[in-house]
C-alpha cells in the first residue's frame, strides 16, 4: 500500500513544518528584542544563541542589557550573562513549543483526508482485476475466430460431432431448426461480447494506470515537499551566515517534480489498451503506467513557491486536492471521451457504448432454442 | 448408418459437448464477477467515480448475456438427452444398445450457474 510510504513523508513534512515555524518564532522575539524601546539604564548586548533542531545553528543577536553604569544599581540581582541565558531558554521553549505543535498528528491526518481518493485505491488489486476481465476477453477472441466450430452443420468448418447429430437426429422429436440457429449465432454473439469485454477490460487496465501513475506521482510529491522543508531549514543556517539567500532570495522551482496533470483520452496521454495487449498481463509491478500513461502534462506545485511554514503546509494541502482533482478529471476522460482508433465502437464513450448495450440488450441475447 | 452413431451422437452431446461448452461460458461469466468487484469497490474508493456504474453496467450486461448461454446450452444438453431417452423408448435398436451403454443413464451432468457480480 502506497499509504505505507506515504505516512512517514507526512510525519516528516509536519516535523519540518514545526521546525521552521520554530525559528520564524524565534526570529520574531530576536527581532523584538532589537527594536524594543530602551529605557534609561539599558542597553544592547550582543549575545550567542543557539537555534535548536534537525538544522539547528548558532547565531548572534542583540539582547536587552543593563548598562554597564548601572549594574551596581540593578536592585534584581540578576546578571546580564543570566539575562543571555534567560533569553536562550525562552527561544528553545518558543521553538520546542511550535514544533510540537505540529507534531500532534494533526497535520498528517489532514493530508492523508486530502490526498484519500489518490492512495486508498489498491492498484495491485485493480491489475488482478483487469487481467481478468482481459481473461474474458482473450476467450472470446478464440469463439470468433476460424475453427472454433460456432456453425452451421452444413458448413465445411462444422465440427464432426454436430455433423453426426444434424444427421442422427432422431424424427421422434420436434424440429432441430433452432438448435442449429442457435448454435450457428454464437460466434456472431460473441463478437459483441467481445467489444464490451474488450471495453470492460481496457477501461479497468487505463484506470489501473492513471491511479499507479497518480500514487506514484503523489509520493514524488510528498518527498519534493520534504525536501522542500528540508531546504528552507538550511537556508536558515546560510541567512546566519550572511549568504544573503534567505529571506529575500526564494529558490525557483527546477527539476521539482509537478503534479501529473491532464490526463485524457483525447489528448492522447491515457493510451487505449490496445486488443492486442491482451496477450500480455497487467502488471503494476512492471509499471503499468509506462505505456499506458506515457509522458503526461506536468502542473507546477504550489508548494514550490512557499518559504513560510503556514506557505508550505497550505501550498502542499492545495497540491494534494489538485492531485485528486486530476485523478477525478482523468477517470471522467475514461468515461466521457471516445477512445478513437479502427475500434468497431471506438466513436462511442464508454457511456454511451454502456447505454447502447444496455438499450439493445434483445440483439444481444443468445438466439432462443425450442427443442 | 448404424443404431450405434445416431446413439453416440445424441448422448455425447448431451452428455459432454455440450455441458462442456456451457461450463466454459460459465467460467468465463464468473471471471466477468471476479474481475468487476474488485474494479468497482476500489474505483469507489477513490471519490466513488462514476466511471465505476458505467463499467458495473456493462458488466453486468455481459454477465447476463453470458449466463443465457450457459442456460440455453444447459437447456439444449437436457433436451437432446430426454430426445434420446425417448427414442430408446420406442426403438428396439436404440434400447438395445442403451443397455449396453449405461454410462448415459440419468440425466447429463449440467455446468453450474455463474454467480452473478454484485456491482
């Protein structure tokens, strides 16, 4: 199951997620700290901070002092080398206090509901299922081909048994017309027969696809994020070394891979499961989306353009409702759109080729037999 | 042409022709319910698409298509066999070699039902 690799992502995007909320808190109090009003008798110490975490650092910042003047009339007794070390701990609680907040599991759980309709479906299962169906499919190719004995006992390709029986068949009985009306339409029922599973199975195989495809794409997600996350917090220790990329220098996305978008039977991206195929299996294991979901149009993440905490987990959380707006978006292409192609009923959609079976279902029927 | 072909020929389709052809129908209709299942209680899974009701429609109309076969071919196998019971009845012949072909007595082992999908 996909979830399997997709919960700790979550879990680690959420612990991240703290982490820089934490030293955006602790930037505040630091930045308070330099611009707060000085009364008479203080002044700013530079002091040695530690910013704690996966990607904690040291940095130097300015803290409330008593002026050196006046330290004999402090009436608190607090030293200012204590006040450093006060103002240490209240930027370890802030930061450890922030990161577990969003280490509740709050935060997976939200993306978990999100991105739901992508990772609950069993693709494994689906490809069983569609071989399946393929299965029907293949057997009612061999009824239509030559030598499969659905004929007339007049006919050179009857079988021997059918011949003997058209000629044996005993004048004590009613006529054995229908039989052999019967027995002749069968390959031409089974002609039909094999469009709808021919259908019922490329459908089951191309759906099987686009969720392989989207949960795959769903865990390259989730990991860009992670990264993503992962990036933000070193680019807090660059800012304290003054490289300049943070907070002004945002990173572009580059290679970042997008959400796999627009997916369509008409654009040509979910390819048809040819007849011929189903000699083969659907396999998952062998990437069953390779062929069949080639290349497909990439979106560009939302969460790419994110630096802030609250940024990122709302630019992941859009990302993940984009993602299963696209899975919905391409199973109503299997639906709605025709497949196209030399198919016999390749000009109709899925729906209306359903309607059209279920409307003609009388043409369909095997012929009667009255013996 | 002898009492012994026109028996044969009677009997063995009743009795293994044609119930084999229905069971091979029927397998492949209980593939057809195997195979949707499945499809459709994941497909439900991701937002309950209604790409699901489409396939489960046609599902079911080629189950149903495909169960009528195994019926009337089920049909056809009683039929040619209370046809040839008759003859026996009546034929002095036929009788005479029914005796000897006891193995056809009673009626034709018939394929089983599909189960049918619950889609």
């Amino acid at each position: 199951m996909v979830i399997e690799q997709l919960d700790p992502l979550f879990t680690e995007i959420a612990g991240y997620l703290g982490e820089i909320e934490g030293n955006e808190r602790v930037w505040s109090i630091l930045d308070s700290e330099e611009t707060r009003p000085l009364q008479e008798g203080w002044t700013r110490e530079p002091g040695y901070f530690t910013v704690p975490g996966t990607y904690g650092f040291d940095t130097q910042a300015l803290y409330v002092a008593v002026a050196p003047a006046y330290v004999q009339d402090d009436p608190s007794g607090v030293t200012n080398a204590e006040r450093e070390q006060l103002l240490q701990q209240l930027i370890t609680d802030v930061w450890n206090e922030s990161r577990d907040a969003w280490s509740t599991g709050t935060i997976e759980t939200v993306y978990r509901s999100a991105s739901r309709n992508v990772w609950e479906p069993a693709p494994s299962r689906m490809a069983a299922a569609a071989n399946d169906l393929g299965d029907v499919a293949r057997w009612l190719a061999d009824q239509v081909a030559p030598g499969s004995g659905w004929t007339s006992p007049q006919n050179g390709e009857a079988h021997q048994w059918l011949v003997d029986l058209h000629q044996n068949w005993p004048a004590t009985s009613q006529s054995s017309q229908s039989f052999y009306e019967f027995w002749d339409d069968v390959s031409d029922k089974c002609s039909l027969y094999l469009h709808a599973a021919t259908r019922l199975a490329a459908t089951s195989a191309q759906a099987t696809a686009v969720v392989n495809d989207l949960q795959t794409n769903l865990v390259e997600a989730a990991t860009a994020v992670r990264d993503r996350a992962v990036e933000t917090l070193k680019q807090w220790q660059a800012w304290k070394d003054s490289s300049g990329a943070w907070p002004t220098g945002r990173t572009v996305p580059g290679d970042a891979p997008g959400i796999l978008g627009g997916l369509s039977l008409a654009t040509g991206a979910i390819g048809l499961f040819p007849p011929a195929a189903f000699l083969g299996f659907v396999s998952v294991a062998a990437g069953v989306g390779s062929y069949l979901v080639p290349a497909g149009e990439k979106l560009e993440m939302a969460v790419m353009e994110a630096v802030t905490a609250s940024d990122l987990y709302n630019g992941f959380l859009t990302d993940l409702k984009t993602m299963s707006d696209e899975l919905t978006k391409a199973l109503d292409s299997l639906r709605t759109e025709a497949p196209g192609g030399d198919a016999t009923f390749g000009h109709q959609s899925l729906q209306a080729f359903t309607a059209d079976v279920v409307a003609n279902r009388h043409d369909w029927s095997p012929l009667p037999v009255n013996l | 042409m002898t009492i012994e072909i026109r028996m044969r020929s009677i009997y063995r389709a009743a009795h293994h022709t044609l119930p084999a052809k229905a069971t091979r129908f029927q397998r492949r209709a209980d593939e057809i319910t195997s195979g949707i299942e499945p499809m459709v209680s994941e497909l439900a899974l991701a937002g309950n698409h209604p790409v699901a009701g489409e396939l489960a429609d046609l599902s079911v109309e080629l189950f149903v298509h495909l169960r009528e076969m195994v019926r009337t071919l089920n049909d056809s196998a009683t039929a040619l066999d209370a046809i040839a019971d008759d003859f026996v009845a009546v034929d002095e012949e036929a009788a005479a070699w029914f005796e000897q072909n006891q193995h056809y007595a009673g009626d034709p082992e018939l394929a089983t039902e599909p189960t049918a999908p619950e889609v």
